[in-house]
C-alpha cells in the first residue's frame, strides 16, 4: 500500500547506525538510532548470498563503512511528512 517492495533479499542495506552488539539491551522503546560513535555501521535486510533467518529488516549485520562487496549496497529513502 505505501510502495515498500522488495526490501529483504536482494542486497544488505548500508544504514546511518552505529553497530553495538547489545545495544537494544539498553536502548530507547522508541526509534532507537543506535549509538553516537562507533568502527562499524548496521546493515539490514540480508542478501541473495544471506541464511533465510536473515532476510528480515530487524536482523542486523554490521561492518566497517569502508568494507565493499556485491550484496552490498544502499536504499534512496526520504521523509513522507
């Protein structure tokens, strides 16, 4: 209904997070935008290379920013308000 298609599975998404392993442990109910600092960065919704348990937008994977690979990559997104 609000054009979100194919948002698991194709290639791991780049996001703006910090990656903190225990992070949610200790984070906010709401919106939480990860940590301030951090040496890697969240990637979500798995890849065509990714185990099925991956291919959810909650699973978080997570690597340096300067790491590259071809299941990799980055989702346009703006602001609907």
């Amino acid at each position: 209904p609000v054009g979100a298609l194919d948002m698991a599975g194709n290639a791991w998404e780049w996001t703006g997070d910090h990656f903190h392993g225990y992070f949610y442990a200790e984070s906010p109910p709401y919106n939480p935008t990860g940590p301030v600092s951090g040496d890697e960065r969240v990637l979500r919704g798995g890849s065509w290379i990714s185990y099925p348990f991956m291919l959810r937008a909650a699973y978080r994977g997570h690597h340096t920013p300067e790491t590259r690979h071809n299941y990799s990559g980055f989702r346009c997104a703006r602001d609907h308000r």
